[in-house]
C-alpha cells in the first residue's frame, strides 16, 4: 500500500524515536492462484475432450476435474481476442479492433491499449501476487516492437513482473526471437541439441514459479502461459507427429463425421447438432489426387503432433504445481483465441514465405519436403479443409464471425473452489468475462485507479455463478462480433450473422439498403441450431431487423465505427512508425535483433551495404549484416579471408557473389552495391533482376548477376542483425555455424537506399494478416 502515513514517532535520536514499517501488501487470505492457458488457433474440435481427434490428455485431466464450456466466444482474432481476456474490455475499447500492424487513427482501432483499460496483471500485482508472464504477446503496437520502444505496452509496462517469450504475432519454434522482460536473448540451445520453444516456456514458467513459492510460499501468483502452438509454424520433433501416420488419411470430410459423433457422445454438443454446411472454399477429400492425400495427410498429422506435444508442456507445469502442492489451488483457465486458422491456403503451405512474395507452391517440390515437415527447414501450415475440420461442427474459420471464427474451447479448473467436476456448461460467456470472474473468485474488485490513470468500467460479465449452477440463466445476454468488415450479434438465443469479403470496401450505399433482402443478414437459432448450420432469417425478418439494429448500438457504444473492410487501403494509412524515413540506415554489431518492420526495405531498389572496420593485419570472417532468415533474405558475409553476398530467393535458391581476392591487410571498408537491371513482376513472384559487386575500400574485387530477387519481404521471422545471423540462418553457408559472428574489428553497417522505395500493398498485407 503505497505512501501509508508513518505511525511511529520521531524524535531527536534513535533512542527517544519508536519505529514503524508500512503494512506489506497481501493478497486476501485463501486468495488462489491463477494460470491462464491461451492457445493459439486451436478450433473448437481439435482438443481431445472436445471431441478432437488428438490426444490432449493433460487439458483432458483439466476438464475431468472442472468445467468445459461450449457457448464461449472470442473475437475471431487473435490480438484483439487476448486485450479482451487481460482487460474485461471490447476489443474496440481496446483500441484493438484488428491487429497493431493495420491500426488507424481511429479510437477503436489505433492499437494502444489504453491504460484506463487496466490489465488483469496490473490489478493482481497491486494485490499482493506475483505476475508472471510467458510466450507471445502481440500487443504491443507495431512500432514500438523494437529496442527503441517505448516500452509501456511491454508486458513489463503492463504489470507483469517477469516476461519470457516473444512480442509478435508468431515465430519459428526452433529458432525463436526471444525477449526476456525488456531485452532480447538468445535461445539456450539449438535445434541440433533438442531446442524447442514451448519446451523453453514450459520450463521457465516452472522457473518463475519456483522463484517466488520458494522465498514467500503463501503468495499466489498469476501466470499469463501463452505458447505459440498451434498457430504457424507448425513445428514439432518428428515423433511426435509419426505417432499420428496414417490417423488422418479418411480426409477431412469423414473426420467432420468423426469428430460430430464424439462431441455427442462426450455432451459438449447437443444430440440434434448438424453439421454445418459444405464450405464453398473447400475441395471435397476425394476430389484430390493421390499425391495430394498424402502430403495433406502429413500436413496434418504434423499438426497433431504440434497440439499433442503442446498438451505435455501444459502438464509440465501442472505436474509441477501438484508436486508443489499448489494445483487445487489454481484456478486454471485454458481457452484459444479464435478458431482454426486457414491461412495455409487449399493445399497447405511448407513456406509461407513464398505465398507472400507470390511465389507459387510446387506440388512436387512440396512432397519432397514431405518427410522434414515439422522440422526447422521448414515453415508449414496445414490446408484449409483441416481448418473447417477443426471447427466442427461450425461454418468457417478464423477473421470472420461465424462461430467457426468465434466460437472456441474454454475449460475452467479449480479444484478448492468448484465443486463440479467433468461437466459441460452451455450458458453464452465471452473473452471479455473473464477477468471479472477471476476477480471475483480471488475475492478483488476492479480498481478505480490504477498508476494514476482513472479505469473505465468493466464491460464483461463474472461467469463464477456457472461454477456451481449449472442450469442458472445466462448473464451476458448481448454481445455484438466486428472483424475486418465481418459483423454479428448474439441476444437471448439468437445470433445474426453479416458475411463480408475479406479486404472489400465498406461504403455508405452498402449499408443504405432498407429492404432484408438487401441486408445480407443471416440469422441463426441456436436453442435448436447449435451449429449455426441452418439460416432462418426470410422465416424471421422481424427479429433479423431487430438483431441488426441492435448490433449498430452496440457498434456505438464501443468504438466499433467506423466499419471499414478495407485491406490495402489501410496499409497506406498514415501511422506512427519506429524512426523517420531516411536515405541511410546505420546498424552496430553485438546490437539487438531489429524486428521486420523496423528494418531497412531493400527490395526493387538500388542500395548498398558498407561495412567499416578497423584496420587489422590478423585475419577475420563471419557475418556483417543479415536480413531475413533459411525461408528468404539476404546476407554479406566474410568467409576463407574473402567477402561475400547471398540473396536467398524465398528458400528456393540462393544466389552468391564472391570477391576474386583476398581481403588486403589494413582495409577499412567492405562493400556491396546492389544495382536493379530489369523490372519487378510482383504479380509472379519475382523481385527486380540485379547486378551486384563487391569492393575493398574503392576497388571493385567482384562482380555477378542475380536473375531474381525476393519481391516483397524476408517473412514474418527475419529481422535484421549486425555483426551476427540472429535467427534462422539467411544462408546455406554458414548454417552449421550460426550466428557466425564477425571476429574482426567491425565499427558500423551502412545500409544506403537513396533509390525510390519499392511497394506492393496487397501482397504486404497479406504477410500482416498471418501474424494474427
């Protein structure tokens, strides 16, 4: 309790003085614990207890003794979904209403918390307990990702006392960029010695556990665990996934059937549930040729494996917390935040990175990956009829608003506060209740104020009352969904659904129609149609208008507006960005890791690359700049005391340019200048053609052509480094070696880029919607 009044008495010496120490802050008695599980893309019938075709056995022991909720609901996104969970508030509240990466200066859609919107850390830690936080976070705004910050929406500037994880969207489970609290780290190990990041996270969060039990046992915690599973890429070692070979060779069709008859059989849908119907974007199984049932199978099998491998990691710590005697006094909330993702396109991906830069995926190069899939060589995702599988039994897949989108698992654990156990709940509960229901279980009412910021109200609902009654009315009877254009609303049973085309255009005549047939509302019944599977809205016009117009007063109310579909059009939005644009960029060794889109753009233009040392007679190599990772980019290097440049054309191939000679004693400039020889064809997948050379101070010591360059961006987990490869390295050369650090005297990078800037904004945003 800060700035207590001092209640002892002070005179002129110690011996005429009587001491006092201010009350140390506690936690209410019997306060519990609390560990929030978020999953990444994991869809309603993936998990095992959920009528899953994976075995989830430690979330299944979660729902064994607890509850599982069927009628619990996100925002269909993934950022805007987790500012819900931390504070009780709408996502546009949250200033959240996509992603950071396509904020615009609107209030709900700028991507800055407000810190009016205090997190659930934020009031915990002011309570007495310990806040730990773990894996991805994505809620930092898009220019403030880097070392320059500034540092407030960190989760160290959000009340977390310890942070240990990753602040994007995503990133490569064997090659990680890590921060630690509010500084970049290195992986502990490689992928050679068994590397894998939910096993890093897993571990760390017994780590930080441990610390604190250890010093002050009767202090609870709050652990935010967040791993990167399962969104891309799906990574895992390989016995993981091998356990599942041939589990998925009927297809997604017949595992739609599958899936439908198990959740029946466990209650958590009813026995009248339909399937949803055929989803327009999916090929029926039995429609692909041989070939491609067998790569989509493995693509699939691997994804088993990653959510499998996941699950074990979960019951590391819970194990722990049992060893500790702690685990049923832990209220345990696991839920995902939007359903099954589809962002690997018909066939699935095995690098992302070429849908990005438009570079068509090759059938017969994609089986010949076949056998590494779920290693570090590459960056998979399974197809979209996985995706629609994994949200039976509901229509489509996450960024839109069916329940496919926002309808997701949700099992709730504490073992000292509920006495139920192993039953499913049905009343309507959103990501926005539960941080009230915590608050309520831990006995602490939201503050009014919090760092000197006065708090908004609380718009979520405690779903506590469902602990114990089972058949009690729902309390949150409203709620309106908004995402990229896609809108609906549930009340009292009904839930009306409006459809909209990724990436189009909201105008005002879109939304000037007075008649129902115009509107485009669909309208669902979901006391008899759990699925979402049958329209009655031309049976119910009256209450689609109703449903309608309710969602425009919820839509004001919350900073919804305005509704705005667009995809490039909002890249060009004039937006807050990390440093001024500039002719030169200056990079220092032994810096921090520069995330992607606070580094240099390079592409379609004329630049260079000068690296200044100090002159040195001993002989030195290793990297100078590197931009990008194994799956595109490119990287200037010196090897056998010459220099040398690789272009990495999205991990198809990789162009090299050598000097002719050795690098002289005493030189003091090594460089690389990148000259455009023909246009880009974006649209194909191919950057501007070039000619590059090489140069020892002013003499030109190499010279070579690269017929094509990567287009667009290095992806969602190259940054950039100077003086080592940070990442996953850009170049076959040096992999065994990576980072390959300089071992000479390097002062600075130069990176010039007078050329005009290169631009393609539907391709680029693209790349940002898939760090959802």
């Amino acid at each position: 309790m800060p700035n207590q009044e001092f209640h002892g008495r002070i005179g002129r010496t110690y011996d005429e003085s009587e001491p006092w120490w201010p009350e140390q802050t506690r936690a209410p008695d019997d306060a519990p614990n609390v560990l929030m599980v978020v999953l990444d893309d994991v869809g309603f019938g993936q998990l095992g207890c959920y009528g899953g075709l994976i075995d989830t056995p430690n979330i299944d022991r979660l729902a064994e003794n607890g509850l599982q909720y069927n009628n619990f609901h996100t925002t269909a996104l993934c950022s805007p979904t987790r500012t819900c969970l931390l504070t009780g508030r709408n996502h546009h509240s949250n200033a959240m209403g996509g992603i950071a990466e396509i904020s615009t200066g609107f209030p709900g859609y700028n991507g800055h918390i407000p810190h009016e919107n205090g997190f659930l850390s934020e009031m915990l830690v002011e309570q007495g307990y310990s806040t730990l936080a773990l894996g991805k976070w994505h809620l930092t705004p898009a220019e403030s990702g880097s070392a320059a910050g500034p540092y407030d929406q960190w989760p160290l500037g959000r009340g977390f006392e310890r942070f240990y994880g990753f602040l994007g969207g995503d990133t490569d489970q064997y090659t990680p960029t890590l921060v630690y609290d509010n500084h970049q780290v290195e992986p502990p190990a490689t992928p050679d010695e068994g590397y894998h990041l939910t096993e890093d996270i897993a571990e760390r969060a017994i780590q930080f556990i441990g610390d604190a039990k250890q010093v002050d046992p009767d202090k609870p915690f709050f652990t935010y665990f967040c791993p990167g599973a399962c969104h891309a890429p799906h990574q895992v070692p390989r016995e993981w996934a091998d356990k599942y070979e041939g589990e998925f060779d009927m297809g997604w069709d017949e595992a739609r059937e599958q899936i439908l008859e198990r959740q029946k059989e466990l209650g958590v849908v009813p026995e009248d549930t339909d399937l949803s119907p055929q989803n327009p974007d999916v090929d029926n199984w039995d429609d692909l040729s041989a070939d491609e049932q067998t790569l989509c199978a493995r693509m699939m099998e691997v994804f088993a494996g990653f959510l499998e491998h996941t699950d074990h990691q979960i019951g590391k710590v819970l194990d722990y917390l049992d060893e500790l005697g702690e685990l049923d006094d832990t209220l345990v909330v696991l839920v995902s935040d939007n359903g099954a993702s589809a962002e690997g396109g018909p066939r699935g991906s095995v690098n992302e990175n070429r849908f990005f830069n438009n570079v068509p995926e090759d059938l017969e190069d994609n089986l010949e990956a076949m056998d590494e899939l779920g290693g570090p060589k590459y960056f998979n995702h399974y197809p979209w009829g996985w995706t629609w599988a994994g949200n039976t039994p509901f229509q489509r897949w996450k960024r839109e608003t069916y329940r496919g989108g926002a309808s997701d698992p949700m099992v709730v654990s504490w073992p000292n506060g509920i006495e139920a156990s192993g039953e499913v709940r049905d009343q309507f509960v959103h990501a926005i209740d539960v941080l009230p229901t915590v608050l309520e279980s831990v006995g602490i009412e939201a503050p009014h104020e919090i760092k000197g910021y006065s708090q908004s109200p609380i718009e979520g609902e405690s779903f506590a009352y469902t602990f114990e009654e089972s058949d009690a009315p729902e309390r949150h009877t409203t709620q309106y969904f908004e995402m990229l254009g896609t809108r609906a609303v549930y009340h009292d049973g009904w839930r009306a659904v409006r459809p909209w085309p990724l990436g189009q255009r909201i105008t005002a005549e879109d939304l000037s129609a007075t008649t129902l047939e115009d509107s485009g509302w669909e309208l669902y019944d979901l006391e008899s149609d759990f699925s979402e599977a049958h329209d009655v809205a031309d049976d119910h016009p009256e209450k689609v208008l109703e449903l309608a117009q309710l969602w425009w007063t919820e839509a004001g109310k919350y900073d919804v507006l305005p509704l705005d579909g667009r995809s490039v059009e909002r890249l060009a939005e004039p937006r807050p960005e990390p440093g001024r644009p500039r002719e030169k960029y200056v990079y220092h060794p032994g810096g921090q890791h520069v995330p992607e889109n606070a580094a240099v753009r390079v592409f379609n233009r004329d630049h260079s690359i000068a690296a200044e040392l100090e002159p040195s007679d001993d002989s030195f190599e290793g990297v100078l700049l590197a931009h990008g990772s194994r799956h595109g980019g490119y990287t200037m290097f010196v090897e056998d005391d010459e220099l040398h440049y690789v272009h990495n054309y999205v991990g198809v191939e990789e162009y090299q340019v050598s000097a002719d000679e050795e690098i002289p004693d005493n030189a003091t400039e090594l460089r690389m200048e990148f000259e455009t020889t023909g246009e880009p064809d974006v649209a194909n997948g191919k950057g501007a053609s070039a000619t590059v050379r090489l140069y020892y101070d002013d003499e030109q010591v190499g010279e070579g052509d690269v017929p094509v360059t990567t287009p667009i961006t290095v992806g969602l987990t190259g940054g950039l480094s100077c003086g080592y490869d940070a990442v996953n390295a850009v170049s076959e050369e040096y992999r065994d070696r990576a980072p390959f650090a300089f071992t000479g005297d390097l002062t600075r990078v130069t990176v010039d880029v007078s050329g005009e800037p290169f631009v393609h904004p539907e391709t680029a945003m693209d790349r940002i919607m898939a760090r959802e």
